[in-house]
C-alpha cells in the first residue's frame, strides 16, 4: 500500500516518528528514512515468512501490530500476535 491507503492511525504513528527525529516540517516518509543496511525477517506461527531489505519498522503495540516501510515494496501492517521479527545487518553476510 501506499500512504495515502494508510489507516489514519499509521498516518499518525508516521508523523509521531518523523517528530521524534526532529522532523517537524513532513508528514510522510522521505528516501532518507530507510536503512540501506538492514533486513527484515518477519515469520508467522504457520511457519510462513517475508524478508524485506532496507526497511524502516515502527512497532505499535497500542493497535498490536507492526508497520514495515519500504522504499519500493510498499508499506505493510502486519499484527504483532504470533509473529517473530528479527532485524539484522546486511553487513553481516
């Protein structure tokens, strides 16, 4: 999905981060919030999982998920039950 498909909640969680790192004049994510060195593993109790590169990942445990962001892959919620991220370098491969 993109932005604008955002549940207004995320909409507001990604503003509450941006505010966090000084932004004050965005509302939505720019190139130079993603983590060119990072990859996202998420796996799910029916033991199937997802792999995202270059992600920025907030985690919202007052909706019980998750919101994974990408560049170029879109923008992902994923509920937090039953789900077992792991974020590692690309460095470390």
């Amino acid at each position: 999905m993109k932005h604008e498909d955002l549940p207004e909640r995320w909409k507001n969680k990604i503003v509450e981060y941006l505010r966090g790192r000084g932004e004050v004049e965005r509302n939505k994510l720019s190139a130079y919030d993603f983590f060119p060195n990072q990859i996202l593993e998420i796996k799910f109790e029916d033991e199937s999982y997802v792999e995202f590169r270059y992600p920025l990942l907030i985690n919202a445990p007052e909706f019980n998920e998750v919101g994974v962001f990408t560049e170029h892959c879109g923008y992902h919620i994923f509920n937090m039950g039953g789900t077992y991220i792991n974020m590692k370098s690309t460095l470390d491969e």
